[in-house]
C-alpha cells in the first residue's frame, strides 16, 4: 500500500511539472478576450456615400488572425497584438482576392461579445464597423 502511494505521488508530481513547463503562451493565449471569431457590418466611408458589407475576423492569437470579405471575395492574414487601453493593432496582408493589401487595423474591446474596429490605407477610404463574437 505504501508503495502505491508513492506512486500516486510521483505520478501526480510528474503531471503538475509537465503542465508547469509548458510554455506560458501556449496556456495564456486562449485565455486573451481577442482570441475567436467575430462578424458584422462595417461601413465604408467615400465622400458622401457610405457603403456596408459584412466582414468576419478570427483571431488563432492575440498576436495573428485573418480576415474575410465575402462580399469581394477575399480574404487575408492579420499580424501584430496588444496595444493599449484594450487595444490591438494588425497589418493586413491579403491571401486571396483583390482587396486592397497593407491596410491596418485597429480593434478595441468594448465587451467580451464586441469588438469596434477601424480599417485604414493611405491610398483607400477609411472602413469601420462592429462586431460582435461568434
């Protein structure tokens, strides 16, 4: 019986130490309230006119996302992370499609269900909108 629960403690022992050399990213990265996905309108502005079309983010990490344009058939990969005050900052690189590449955008927590983000290019109208968690 003493011999079992040696074992019991030594195996249990051996758990508790793989799990604290796992790497801190790996257990804090889904705990980040960007990470997931998240859809809704967003409006671009162009002089007096403003045009809406859905966009859906899936953010894998605080640091790395992609987005989708279903409208323009189109979609891209976000590189980038944390700012302040709940804010996050991306660059945007697009994958497939012919939307504009290089924009950037800025996300901002305004509950654990949504998320304002404003998209912008030197050479292109600025694009912002909510979104709300998926």
């Amino acid at each position: 019986m003493n011999l079992l629960c040696s074992a019991s403690r030594v195996l249990v022992s051996g758990l508790a130490l793989g799990f604290a050399l796992l790497p801190i990213s790996l257990l804090a990265a889904g705990d980040d309230p960007i990470v997931g996905r998240w859809s809704g309108q967003v409006t671009e502005q162009s002089g007096d006119e403003n045009t809406k079309y859905p966009v859906t983010i899936q953010f894998d990490s605080p640091s790395h996302g992609s987005s989708e344009y279903s409208t323009y058939k189109c979609n891209g990969e976000l590189t980038g992370g944390p700012a302040a005050n709940s804010a996050y900052s991306y660059t945007e690189k697009i994958k497939n499609g012919s939307c504009t590449d290089g924009g950037h955008y800025e996300v901002k927590l305004v509950n654990h269900d949504t998320i304002s983000i404003l998209w912008s290019h030197p050479a292109e109208n600025t694009v912002s909108g909510t979104l709300t968690r998926q």
